[in-house]
C-alpha cells in the first residue's frame, strides 16, 4: 500500500476516508493520477528510499521530510527550497 497526502493535510471533496489515506501502491496509474493532482505519494514499490527530484512538488518534500522522522507541522512550515536543501535535492 503506498499513502497520499494532499498538502497542508487538505481534504479533497468526494474523496472516500480521511487524509492521509492508502492506495494500491503497485498500480501505477493511479499513483500518477494522485501525483498529477499535486499529493504526494509515499511507499511505492520500489520508490521507498528514493529522495524526490529538485523539482518534485513541495508536498512530496514534506511527505519524504516526515517519512525521514519531521513532525508534520515542521516540514509544512518549511518552504520547498528549505526542504531540498536540508533533505538533499538530486
């Protein structure tokens, strides 16, 4: 199972559960269709030690801070470049 989370921990309307929430990790195209509405997604197969691109956006930085032990509150208060720089951009 791999967990999506919308930034700033934001529900999203019709959306079934609470977030952060899990899905099926190993369907790719739906962990694109997560990623291209601006969540992050964390525990792919395959992608768990993978630190996100430069360019990823800021909510995967904030899921990939926390997966490294951050509270929550810190890594949102953080901007993007403050994330890369302390959590290594590729």
């Amino acid at each position: 199972m791999a967990t999506v989370t919308y930034p700033g921990g934001s529900y999203k309307p019709g959306q079934l559960g609470a977030d952060p929430f899990e899905i099926d990790g190993s369907n790719a195209a739906l962990v694109a269709y997560y990623r291209a509405e601006g969540a992050a997604v964390t525990g792919v197969p395959g992608e768990e030690d993978e630190r996100p691109s430069a360019s990823a956006k800021k909510a995967e930085w904030v899921a990939f801070a926390v997966a490294q032990g951050v509270d929550e509150a810190d890594a949102e208060a953080l901007t993007k470049a403050e994330l890369v720089e302390q959590y290594g951009g590729e």
